[in-house]
C-alpha cells in the first residue's frame, strides 16, 4: 500500500475531477436500489508521505457520513449492503513549495451485497481512488488553504460519488439492482436489512455479508 500511495501522489498531475457536492442534482441509475447496512473499517489504513496525520476512527465516522448522504436519497424496493475499508490517505500539509502543488487523496476498496441473497455482487474489492476536487482553494494546495477535517470531509464525499457513478455502471452493464422477482408468498422483499453479524472495529471486508437465513 505504501508503494501505492507513493504512485497516487506522482499521478495527482493527471487525475480527474470528481465533485462530491452534487446531492441536489439527479439520482444516478441504481435502480431498486436501497441502502441496508452501511460498514466502514480501517484495519490497515497507511498515511501518505507529506500527510497530515488522522485516526481510523476519524476516518470511519467521516466516510460513513459521506456514504449516509450520498445512498439514503435512494428509495428503491430491494436492500443491498456496502462494505467499505479505507486503506491509505494523503491530507496535504502547510509549508510545501507551491510549485509542488501537493494534492490529498484517499484509497478505498468497496464490496457491495445482495441482502436478500446473502451473496456479492463483486467477487473482488473494487478499488476507489479519490482526489479533492479542484478549485481555487486547491489549485496552490489545500494544506494552505482549508483546515484537514475540511480535507477529509470533501476526499470522502469524492469517493461515494465515485462509488456511486462505479454502481451506476454496474447496474448499466450487469443489472445489479434492477426489477427481480418476488418470494413464493407473493410479498415484496422487506427493506430492513438481515442483521448483520457481530463487527468489530478492525472486522474485514467480509463483515457485511448477511446471516443466512
């Protein structure tokens, strides 16, 4: 991870732009899509080089936040799950050379659930990569200009837009989350979640995965 990192910072030059900020324009097509359980765990976050410094736990509370905002707008009729774990973060510091122009990132890897049938839809963690957006405030560098809790607030809100737009792609591609049919009894699959199994605060990736029934 930390060798990646090191490559995420050589290629913030050619990153796009991504705008987390956008929660008052359309939904995006996930079709029955709602959300159940929402984890985040951080059981091998590494920070970056030229990093402020933030704690899992500050990380967990804040992408679970971004994650809250951006997939609870969606109201659809089947429930999936989202396990998410941060990996590595780069916050920009103060005090670097503007021609430098260093940039915060952040690394996620995300697997998303079928409630109902207790399986994934993505056999492999989808890697997530998220940059701050660019903006005045950020083109010398936000380590200059916006505080870290701001850093990490807009670097999480980025990565559920991009998990978001990478869902929307999914559903396009492979009908994720469209129209399935209902159970033998005729009635709609209930949209509160199957209890999730115990978490700890360093659980994995598998830790969404619903109880049997």
């Amino acid at each position: 991870m930390k060798q990646v990192l090191v490559l995420v910072m050589l290629l913030m030059g050619l990153s796009a732009c991504t705008d987390g900020r956008d929660l008052s324009e359309p939904l995006a097509d996930l079709g029955n899509f709602h959300l159940g359980h929402n984890v985040v765990v951080a059981p091998n976050i590494v920070k970056g080089p030229a990093s402020r410094d933030a704690s899992k736990e500050e990380w967990i509370e804040v992408m679970r936040d971004a994650m809250e905002a951006r997939f609870t707008r969606y109201e659809g009729s089947r429930v999936y799950n989202i396990g998410l774990s941060v990996e590595g973060y780069v916050l920009a510091v103060a005090g670097i050379p503007v021609v430098a122009a260093p940039r915060s990132a952040l690394i996620v890897r995300v697997t998303a659930w079928d409630d109902a049938k207790a399986e994934k839809l993505n056999t492999e963690p989808e890697v997530i990569t998220a940059f701050e957006t660019f903006s005045g405030e950020t083109v010398v560098s936000s380590g200059l200009t916006q505080s870290r809790e701001t850093q990490m607030a807009n670097l999480t809100a980025n990565a559920a837009k991009l998990i978001e737009d990478w869902l929307a792609e999914q559903n396009q591609e492979f009908g994720w989350f469209q129209n399935v049919a209902k159970p033998a009894t005729g009635q709609p699959v209930p949209l509160v979640p199957t209890p999730a199994p115990g978490l700890a605060p360093d659980a994995t990736l598998d830790a969404p995965e619903p109880a049997a029934s």
